[in-house]
C-alpha cells in the first residue's frame, strides 16, 4: 500500500484557532510581567502556548476520565511547573527584594500622613 500525502493550502483555515481566545490573554498578561519585571521569559507568547499544550491535554483528560485521578496533585504540579517556568535568575531575585525591603524616599514636605485631607 502507498500513501501519498500533499500540502494543500486551500484546506487551511486561518481564522481557526484551536487554543480559543484566552491564550492571548495568558500571553499578554505574561508580556506585561516581563515588561514588569516582575516574571523571565524571552518569549511569552510561545510560552503560552506551551502552557495550553502541556496542561489542557492532561486537564481534559481527568475531565473525561478521570485520569489523572488525583486533581490536586495535579493543580499543585501545574503551579510548581508555571512558577518555576517563569521565575527570575536569581541574580535578578536578589536584586528585586534589595529593592523592595529599601523604604521609599520622603519628599521635602515630608510625610503624607500629617496633611489634612480637606
């Protein structure tokens, strides 16, 4: 038996798209935390779609079947996998909290708290 395969654009749709719409939101609100600072990833709109492909499948799975039968090992795995993805070198981690434990500057007025609000 032969099989002979061929691409054939005119089967292709492009308005298809099988992530739905909320993977432009997991790779804005990623892109808003790089540009933050607060998250590392050189590409989140691939890792995105990544995410979708490794934790949708696994999802839907213990939905239909219940396989992976325990769903809060699962959660707790999806969490650890997206935190540790997505964490700061730790040069950057030490830089952040350096800056974060130092107090904000007072103004010359001094402090806010002793003005009147009327």
């Amino acid at each position: 038996m032969t099989v002979c395969t061929k691409y054939r654009p005119e089967f292709v749709d492009p308005d298809y798209s099988p992530t739905g719409p909320h993977l432009g939101i997991v790779a804005r609100a990623l892109t808003a935390g790089v540009e933050l600072g607060m998250i590392h990833t050189s590409d989140p709109e691939m890792t995105s779609y990544l995410f979708e492909a490794a934790l949708a499948y696994n999802l839907h799975m213990h939905i239909a079947y219940g396989d992976p039968p325990d769903i809060d090992r699962f959660i707790a795995a999806a969490k650890e996998m997206v935190h540790k993805t997505l964490a700061l070198p730790r040069e950057l981690q030490q830089t952040r909290t350096r800056a974060a434990s130092t107090p904000p500057a007072r103004s010359a007025a001094g402090s806010h708290r002793r003005r009147s609000v009327r």
